[in-house]
C-alpha cells in the first residue's frame, strides 16, 4: 500500500513538470515580463517628440488666399468656412458666378466653387484667356459653306455633330433656307441641305 501511495505521488509530480501548459504558462509570463521591462526602458530614454510645427496665426490668413484668383475679399480672416484649400468668411463662401449659397454643397472648378454647373459653365467661359478659347471648335468649323454661326462651341453646352463639323444647338440647319434637318439631309460639299431644291444651285 505504501508504495503505491509514493508511486502515485511521483506521478503526479511528472504530470506536473511535465504539463506543456503549465511550461507555456510560465514561458509567457517571462516573455511579458520582459516585454514590459523594454517598454518601460524605452519609455525612459525615448527623446521628447519634437515640438509640433507652429501654425500661423489665423489672423494672418485672407479671405480666399490659395482659392481661385478673385474669390473671397482678400481681408484677414479668424475663423470661417475652410473649402478648395482656403478659409473665407462665412458671407463670402458663395457661388463664384451668381452670390448664390453654398451651404447644400457646391460644384468645384479651378479654385472656385459654384452653386449648380450651369454658373460653372459660365464663369469658365467669361474667364477664358483668348489663348483657351483659340483652342474651342467654331460652330460649323470645317463645313462646307453655309453652315454654323462660326461662334465657339463651348465645352458641355449640348450641341450636334454632323459632317466632321460641331455645331451649337439649333444651329445646325439647311445651309440655303436654314430649315430644320432633324428629319435627315442631303450633303453636297460638306454643306448640308433639308431638300433636294435647297441644294440645287
Ligand atoms: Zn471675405
Ligand atoms: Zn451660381
Ligand atoms: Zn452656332
Ligand atoms: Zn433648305
């Protein structure tokens, strides 16, 4: 009986030694304790963060500086709407073509924003440089004679296609009686015509 007794104990204790948990166990505890000691030393020889880049004083900031050329009144501004990379004065965050409010949002082009995309299309066009506008296809540029106003076609104003040409809306029309050509044509060198008699010479 006693020699069980002390076998049994002796198992027990190989159990014990032996328990791959209980090593684990033991084995992480070691590693955070160590893992807490580099941090902790870290801690304390870990440089001061250097100082944060001062801001400019707000006061210095204008209304509009860094928006498109002419958007906002140039005055000092504290505070304010913060929009295209700029800071303005609440009143003077408005639609860049009409005054209108921007508080719904706003389309945004070149360094100003507008309240809807027809004052975008404006103002694009009243601050064209002529060097821009050289640029832009006339209407009826490249017909035959006839055809189009021979006005700029500005870009996402709608308009037709025909005969290699661009034409404004309602400007493409029979080269002689400017009749309607929605219904089809005859071409006769690049002019376009609504009848087989307009044609004719
Ligand atoms: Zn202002
Ligand atoms: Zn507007
Ligand atoms: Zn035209
Ligand atoms: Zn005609």
């Amino acid at each position: 009986m006693e020699g069980t007794i002390e076998r049994l104990h002796q198992e027990m204790d190989n159990k014990e030694r032996g328990s791959g948990d209980r090593w684990l166990h033991n084995e992480l505890d070691t590693l955070l304790k160590v893992h807490h000691e580099i941090v902790t030393i870290h801690d304390a020889t870990a440089p001061d963060a250097p100082p944060a880049p001062s801001r400019p004083p707000a006061a210095e900031q204008c209304c509009g500086d860094g928006a498109g050329e002419g958007f906002g009144c140039g005055k000092p501004v504290n505070g304010g709407t913060s929009a295209l990379g700029a800071v303005f004065h609440k009143e003077c965050f408005v639609c860049a073509q009409c005054g209108g409010d921007l508080s719904g949002g706003f389309y945004e082009d070149n360094g100003y924003a507008f309240d809807d995309a027809d004052c975008m299309r404006k103002h694009k066009q009243e601050h064209m440089s002529e060097e821009e506008k050289a640029k832009l296809p006339r209407c009826g540029g490249g017909a035959g004679p006839g055809m189009g106003c021979g006005e700029i076609c500005f870009p996402g104003t709608g308009g037709t296609n025909a005969l290699g040409a661009q034409f404004h809306s309602g400007c493409f029309s029979c080269a002689k009686c400017k009749g309607d050509l929605s219904g089809g044509f005859c071409e006769e060198g690049g002019s376009a015509y609504c009848s087989p008699e307009c044609m004719r010479p």
